[in-house]
C-alpha cells in the first residue's frame, strides 16, 4: 500500500506535534503544525467521551457536486483536505470552506453537511477521539433544508 505524502507528514504531525520535547527539530526533520486547539470551528470546547479511549483515522472521498448529508459527530475530530474544495454548512447557515493542506476542528454535537463544491473529487482524511463502543456520526431526526 502507498502511502501519500502528505498522510505521512500529518502522522508525523500528529504524534510529534510543534514544540513536543520528544522531537527535536532538525536540518532533517521539518514538522509543520496543522490544527491545535480547544474549540471546534464554531468556537463550542472540545470535551471528550466518557470510557475507554479509542482513536479511528479514515480518508473519506466525495464525488464532485456530491455531499455528506445532515449529519452529526458525538465525539472531537478534525480532518485535512488533501484534495478538491470541501464546504461545510451548519445548520445556522455558518460556513467553512477548505482546499489541499487546510485542517479544521470539526463541531462536535452539532449538525453539519459537507458539499464537494469543486470540479474534482474531495480526498479528505479524518481523525476521531471517540471511546470503545460510541458510535463516530448520528443521524438527525426528523427532517432538515
């Protein structure tokens, strides 16, 4: 399995985040932050799930004109587009659009829909602080726009 560039620099990222005592950053070793924070996008703090820890890492892929549907994220996560242009709208109308490189705090407990709005597919790959058993999306209830 190939492994893509900039999945390997976001591993390296993750676990050797800038200003970690663990690594020294050398002529060699070149660590580029890409999210750090409390809050999610929409500024509401990050709280973490009750239980046994457990980290899911994926890359999701979205067809050009194509969207993820109302959903929502019981636990913290943040992705970075690594391809195509991702928006994301809250249900309060707020927006956020992504290109290649950029990350963000995704909301936690709040209903979202990501929309590829670019002419290529969106290539993203997401990071979740869930706990063993606790579900990653839910569904809304009901109907939304």
């Amino acid at each position: 399995m190939k492994i893509h560039p900039f999945v390997l620099t976001l591993a390296l990222a993750l676990f050797f985040p800038a200003g970690a005592a663990a690594l020294e950053v050398t002529p060699a070793i070149k660590v580029t932050p890409l999210v750090k924070g409390t809050t999610s996008w929409n500024g509401k703090p990050l709280t973490y799930p009750q239980g046994q820890a457990e980290i899911s890492g994926m890359v999701i892929e979205i067809a050009p004109g194509s969207e993820t549907g109302w959903h929502g994220h019981p636990v913290p996560s943040f992705g970075v587009v690594l391809e195509g242009t991702l928006e994301v709208t809250l249900k309060d109308g707020q927006k956020k659009r992504m290109g290649p490189g950029e990350g963000l705090i995704e909301v936690v407990d709040t209903l979202h829909n990501g929309r590829n709005v670019g002419a290529q597919p969106v290539k993203l790959i997401v990071f979740y602080a869930g706990a063993v058993g606790k579900a990653l999306t839910f569904k809304p209830q009901g109907t939304l726009p």
